[in-house]
C-alpha cells in the first residue's frame, strides 16, 4: 500500500523508481538483500517492507512479526550503507510507543514505558530498526532518518478477513454484511479506543517533504493529530458503505491501546501538514475497494 502510493507520489518526478516485491527480493536474507543493492546501487531507500496485521495476527504470530520485521530492517540497513546509499528514510510506526505514555504522543515518549502487550513483538522490531539508523546517523555521519506513521488506509490496503488493520477490515465487514443482508455487525472489543487515521497519499506526500529537508529529526511522527473512537470510526465506515443494521460490540474481546494520538508538531513546524480530510479519504478508499474487487485485485493474503 505505501510502495503503491509513493509511486503515485513520486510518478511526476525526475528520478528512476526502483522497486522490489516481495516475489522478486525476501528482504530477510541478508545475502539477496546485499546483492540487490550491490546490483542496482540507489542513491535513496525509501524503507517500507514490513509483516503486518491487527491484534488476532499479533497476538497469533509473535515471533514472525517479531524475526521477520527486525531481519528485514537489520538487512537492508547494513547494505544500503555498504553499498553507499546517500539517503536512507526508515519506515516505522506509531506503536512503538508505550501503552500508556502522555496523549498525544510526543517522539520523546519512545523507551519511556512498556509497550502495548498486543503489538509488542513488532514494536520492537520497529524500535530496532530506527535507532539503527539513529547509531548509523550518529557513528557514520550518513543521513538515515526515520518517520513514524500513524494508522495508514486508503487504496491497496490488505483486507484479510482475519489479520487485517481495523480500517481494512470494518470496510469488508459492513460491505459483506450489506450484500448478504444482515441485520447486525460486531465489533472487537468495547468500541471506547481511541485511534487516529492517515490516508496513504497524505503519508507518500509527508515523505517526500521530509526527504527534502537537509537535517530532518532522527525520527518523527507522520499524522493527523486528531483521532476518534473506533465505535465512531464503525458508524462512519456504515454510513459510507450504505450498511444501515445494528452495530454491536463484543467487550469479551482485546481493545488494545486505550488512545493512540499522536503529536505532530514536529512535522507541521518543519512545513508540512496532512490535506485528505477522514470523510473524503474513506470514501475514496471505499471507491478503490469496488474497483479492486470488480478487478480481482483485492489484497487479502
């Protein structure tokens, strides 16, 4: 999804995209990882491979989201200083901070607290993976950077019907239950957490933004700074799918991080802010979830 929109981004622009899929380069062996950049030598890395999923595929794949994560980022890292890249951006995310730490959430939370038990394994690749490129910045003088997007949706988005992000999976929900009819649709947990949404494109955009500042901070937060709840977010994503039965909530199941907001003043004071407002980003990503599917090109793997 993020490889997807900063081609989009980045279509317009002079410079060569380079791109790997997954098929083509397993970013978990060091040696492949190696040879691709010692073949294809880029100048920048934009880092946004990653395994990942909702709190059923966290919780169920522990050591997968742990291991294949931290072997990617460890990876990629080393070769791309071994084999000379000028600009390394490292793409983490929001839950590497602590469960509990000060709302909205300040970069300087990080290592502050314990980590939310529901993600912990890949927050801690995602911890690894940036203070690489902290230690790398630091003992090296190479600028590798960091930036910590909040939840991401919009085209491309990944709707397995079990593993899949909280946006992806309340979109396939309520468009089944809408054509098969049903009376009701429930939801995971108590519907209280408190969760904010950037839409892919306004993450491709912030990127670019950051890759042009000459000193960007070691690592920041990418977002809108606003959030709302998730049984907020079920009666939003209902309404514009056209699903008009019961909402319901399950409490006997994980809520995860009570709230997730995060402080991005660090970003708008550097120039730039977020433009694709909730409402008009779901409906554009309900649009390219219809025309996925009548293609045949829905993500749900």
């Amino acid at each position: 999804m993020v490889g997807s929109a900063m081609c989009r981004r980045l279509a317009a622009s002079r410079c060569e995209i380079l791109t790997a899929s997954r098929q083509t380069l397993d970013l978990t062996q060091a040696n492949a990882t190696n040879d691709y950049f010692a073949d294809q030598r880029p100048d920048t890395v934009i880092f946004a491979s990653a395994k990942v999923g909702g709190i059923l595929a966290n919780a169920t794949f522990p050591v997968e989201f742990l291991t294949d994560n931290l072997m990617m980022a460890v990876n990629t890292i080393n070769a791309a200083y071994r084999h000379g890249v000028e600009r390394f951006l490292f793409l983490g995310s929001t839950c590497i901070y602590p469960r509990d730490c000060e709302q909205p959430i300040k970069e300087g939370s990080l290592l502050s607290g314990p980590l939310e038990s529901t993600n912990e394994a890949y927050a801690l690749a995602k911890i690894a993976g940036l203070k690489l490129c902290q230690y790398y910045r630091r003992q090296h003088g190479v600028m590798f950077h960091s930036a910590m997007p909040t939840n991401l949706y919009g085209p491309g988005d990944n709707y397995h019907p079990d593993h899949s992000h909280v946006m992806p999976a309340l979109i396939r929900r309520f468009h089944e239950a809408k054509q098969a009819g049903k009376s009701s649709v429930q939801l995971w947990g108590t519907g209280t957490p408190r969760r904010e949404f950037l839409h892919v494109d306004d993450l491709a955009d912030a990127i670019v933004h950051l890759l042009s500042l000459e000193s960007p901070p070691d690592w920041v937060n990418v977002g809108t700074g606003t959030d709302i709840t998730i049984l907020e977010l079920a009666q939003l994503v209902a309404k514009t799918v056209g699903y008009e039965g019961e909402i319901q909530t399950d409490p006997s199941r994980p809520d995860g991080t009570p709230v997730k907001c995060t402080d991005v003043t660090l970003l708008n004071e550097s120039g730039w802010k977020h433009k694709i407002d909730l409402t008009k980003g779901l409906k554009h990503t309900y649009e390219a979830f219809l025309e996925e599917t009548l293609a045949g090109r829905l993500r749900s793997a």
